[in-house]
C-alpha cells in the first residue's frame, strides 16, 4: 500500500493559500488525475485516488516523484523507479471498435530482488577489483546493515577488533570507527567495520550495494583512506554507455560545470574522480535525490534535491565591501586542460561582470542554452515573485518584459527568467556563454538594469 504523501512545507509556505480542494495532476502519458486536497493545520495531503494512482503508475519504496508547480492546482509529475530511471510511462491504443484500451495497466513491475540494481552494482564491484592501489589494501561491498566485511588476510596483518580506526576520504575528511570479530564463536580473523560507519555512509550518501576499497596509509594511528565506487542506473547504461567519453560535464543549475573522469569497463561506465568534492560543495548526503538529465557528448545536466524533496538553494557568489568576490563555498569551476577561445571569452566575460558592483540589489548570471537566466535564491526570495512581470532595461533606457518561474517543482526560491527573455536576449545580440548584471532599480513596477559581458568582446 502506498502512503497518502504531504506536500512540502517550503510549498505550503509559498502557495497554501491559493490550494483549490480539488488539484490536477498531469502526467508525462498524457493523463490528468483529479485529486482531493485534505487539510489538517498547515498540512496539505493528497487524500483520493493517490492508491490508484500509485497502482497505476507502480510507485512504491525507492520511487521519487518530481512535481512542478502550474498554478491554479495544477501539477505536472515526472516518476522515477528505485533505480532512478524516469519509468516506461502506460500508453494507449485504440480498439477495433473506436473505444481506448490501455497498453498494460502498470508501465513496470519490479522483482522484489531488482535485476537492474543488481546489475549497476555488479559494474561497481568489477571497477572496485580493477583499482590497484600501492598500500596493502582490501575491496568490500556495503551491506544492508550498514557494514562492511574485512577479509581474514587484511584483518589478521592489520586491524585488532574494538580498537579505533579512522576512515579517510579523498579530501581528507576523517571519521572514526572500530572493527568487531565476524564470528566470535570461530577460529577466523575475519572482521566487520559496524560502530561508526552508519555516519560515515551517511556523511559520503554511499548505500547498500556500492563498492569501497580501503587503503592503509597510516599505521599508527590505523588510518584508512577510502575510494568508492558508485552504482550507474543500468537503464541509463544500455541506452548510452557506449557513446559517453572519458570526461564527463555536469552542469549545475548556479551555472557550474563539474568535470569528472569516467572508468569505462567493457561497456560499463563509472564516476571515479571529484564526486567527493561535488558531493560536498552541494551537502549531498544521505536522502538527497539528484535528477540528471543528458543532453548528449557526455553532458549532463543535474537538479539536486534535499531529503525534503525540495530543490535545495545553490551556493552564489557575492561582492564583500572591498569589491573581491567572495563564493559561499570553495568554487566547483574547473576548466578541461584544453580550452577553446570561446571558453577562454567566456570566462573573461564571467570575471568582468563578477567584478561590476553596482550599489543597488543585483545578481550575476550567465546566459544558458536554453535562452534563460538563473536567479539566485536569496535575490529571488526577497524581490521577485514567480509570474510577475519583470521590466529589464538596458543603459539606454529601453525596456523588454518578461516573466519569472520557479526553477523547479519543488524548488526553494531559486527562480528563473524565461518567459520573453529570448526577445530580450535576440534584440541584444546576447548568445550562451554572455553574462549579464541586473540590478534592481525600482520596485514598483519591478525593473532590473541590466548591463551586458558579451564574451565575443573579450576574445583573443
């Protein structure tokens, strides 16, 4: 039975008060679902139909459903399976006497041993057994009860039982935890690492089924430095693993590209390098959910959602009072040792808007792809509202106007401004990789200045 899930605090907070009693829910096969909204306090519920639905779509443990926000009690839902693949959506098909039957009534049954998690995990294990570090060392799945087994061979030379051991990760993180006998009553020296590596699981969003290989770098204190090796949904690998290339480019919606080397083995593809440090930047942990979406040529885009499942609010830059830039974290931005001149513009562009310190509220972003721009969450929380006309003007006095959204379903107030944008940005001669600054010059009408980075003026 599915539960009746509740909607999230940080949306009541937003949209509560414009609830209808009755939502539509639209999904990606084309189907609108009616369902009643039941309040208790500040609580919002799906109360009707959810367990049809749910049935329907064979959501349960492990699923994850992305919602975005239409207005008026509108939803559209994208659902992902327990491999966080989106599913087989049901489709329809016309009868021989007119009326629509449904293909088949739910778009995937899963085995209660998924065969796809099985398979990602293998790949895991086989690039965990081809890393070969230079310490003595030994490879181990994690297991359902948080834990990890220690060969005999490794245990007897290295570990004691109940004595601490630290955990290291690649940035030099440590976490301390003991060793535990595996079986008291046998003559083996076979061990467990238990007390403590809940939190180190947690602390590195590792989970049941991921591979690590532990190396011994230091001997006295025991000090462990952990690599690990993460599952890669197998849908995702039969569709594209051939295709993808050595580095991959994750490009974050605050406008930060990622590079991270990939292990290919055969056909198999695995992350092995910076996700620490990814991880880390954006306070991935345990429950966090990350939507990636492929663009091609090793490209990805990602959306990353904390355990509320709500978009979390990206790290930004700001001006301090002596003009440097200062960035909420430690900057993700690392440049291919090969850059193309556009690249090169691009980034000088990026320096001279960073360097641009208007003296009324503003932001910095880059033009994207898709002819939209990014605005941080603690400037759209405090000035913008979602569907609001927007005045951006330019030095010389004219105006476009356009619109902003939510960035997503359940975004916090990260917003986006899409809507007439690509007017603006085609009558200025903006292309992807400019960057602009829009500053807040009236408040009522809402009008932002803008003033323009183009990167073809930095070029070589």
């Amino acid at each position: 039975m599915a539960l009746i899930p509740r909607i999230p605090d940080e949306f009541i907070k937003r949209f509560g008060n414009e609830l209808k009693n009755v939502a539509t829910i639209t999904v990606p096969d084309g189907c609108d679902w009616e369902m009643k909204l039941k309040k208790c306090g500040n609580d919002v519920y799906f109360c009707n139909k959810w367990q049809q639905f749910a049935e329907y779509y064979s959501i349960g443990y492990g699923s994850f459903l992305c919602f975005k926000y239409e207005g008026d009690s509108k939803f559209s839902v994208f659902i992902f399976d327990a491999t966080s693949i989106e599913i087989c959506y049901p489709f329809k098909t016309q009868s021989t006497n007119g009326e629509t039957k449904t293909k088949f009534h739910s778009p995937r049954k899963r085995s209660k041993v998924e065969t796809s998690d099985n398979h990602a995990s293998k790949r895991a294990e086989e690039a965990a057994k081809e890393f070969n570090p230079k310490n003595p060392y030994f490879c181990s799945k994690i297991l359902k009860g948080n834990y990890v087994y220690v060969n005999a061979d490794f245990a007897s030379k290295h570990l004691n039982p109940n004595v601490p051991i630290k955990l290291q990760n690649s940035h030099g993180k440590q976490w301390e935890v003991s060793c535990a006998m595996h079986d008291a009553k046998s003559s083996s020296t076979a061990m467990i690492i238990s007390r403590g590596f809940p939190i180190f699981l947690r602390g590195n969003n590792l989970s049941h089924g991921d591979y690590c290989v532990f190396e011994l770098i230091n001997k006295t204190p025991d000090v462990l430095k952990v690599t690990m090796f993460r599952r890669i949904p197998d849908g995702f690998i039969k569709r594209f693993g051939n295709e993808l290339k050595n580095v991959a480019t994750i490009t974050v919606p605050d406008g930060c590209d990622w590079e991270m080397e990939l292990k290919k083995c055969g056909n198999d593809v695995y992350f092995c390098n910076k996700w620490q440090q990814f991880a880390e930047y954006y306070s991935i942990g345990y429950g966090s959910f990350l939507r990636f979406k492929y663009e091609g040529d090793s490209k990805f885009n990602v959306v990353i959602f904390d355990v509320t499942s709500v978009e979390i609010c990206y790290p930004f830059k700001t001006q301090s009072i002596n003009g440097e830039t200062n960035t909420k974290c430690h900057s993700p931005r690392k440049r291919s040792k090969v850059e193309t001149s556009d690249n090169h513009a691009s980034k000088r562009s990026e320096e001279a808007a960073k360097e641009f310190n208007p003296k009324n509220p503003y932001f910095c972003s880059k033009i994207l792809k898709r002819k939209y721009v990014y605005v941080n969450a603690d400037f759209a929380s405090k000035y913008l509202k979602p569907n609001v006309p927007i005045k951006i003007q330019t030095s010389h006095g004219e105006q476009w106007e356009v619109f902003g959204i939510l960035h997503d379903a359940n975004s916090s107030s990260a917003m986006k401004i899409t809507r007439g944008f690509s007017i603006f940005q085609r009558d200025n001669n903006l292309s992807h990789g400019d960057y602009c600054v829009f500053e807040l010059i009236k408040n009522n009408p809402l009008v932002l200045k803008v003033t323009m980075f183009r990167a073809a003026d930095y070029g070589d």
